[in-house]
C-alpha cells in the first residue's frame, strides 16, 4: 500500500497577507479580488486539487499586485495633482 501524503505536492502559498495589505493600503476592489482567490488556495488543495490551488495562488498574486501598482499609480496622481501642479501653475 502506497502513502498518499508522499505523491501530495506542497501548498501552494496563499498569498493571504499580501491580499489584505494591498486590500487596506492600496486599491480595495482588486484587494477584495485578491483574498477571495486566496482563500481559494487551501480549499482547492485540501480537496486534493493541486492545479487549481496552484492556479487559484497566481491569480491571487497577480490581483493583489494589481491592487499595489493601482494603488501606487492613484497616489503619485494625487500627489502630483494636489501639490506639483499648484506649485507650477499656482
């Protein structure tokens, strides 16, 4: 009889963290995105479905790095906005 835990790839990282962080400092709705993807990792592979956890970690990723660079991107505007701009034209 074989042991199923040695053919059980390891989890893929949930990305959690990331996905809250981006979600409260940074753009919310693709944060929100970003969490529900994660939460989706250790279901899937507590199922046993190892692509999609590993699918469901990269599109957690890559929603909350869209949350940082959005919310980057929305923050140099403002900032440029409410105080270069004046200075220039003020």
């Amino acid at each position: 009889m074989e042991n199923i835990n040695s053919e059980r790839p390891p989890m893929p990282s949930t990305y959690m963290a990331v996905a809250i962080l981006t979600t409260i400092f940074c753009c919310w709705p693709f944060g929100i995105v970003s969490i529900v993807k994660a939460t989706r990792v250790s279901s899937f592979y507590s199922q046993g479905l190892y692509p999609e956890a590993e699918r469901a970690s990269k599109s957690a990723r890559n929603w909350a790095l869209a949350s940082a660079i959005s919310g980057v991107v929305v923050y140099v505007l403002a900032l440029l906005f409410t105080i270069v701009l004046p200075l220039i034209f003020g």
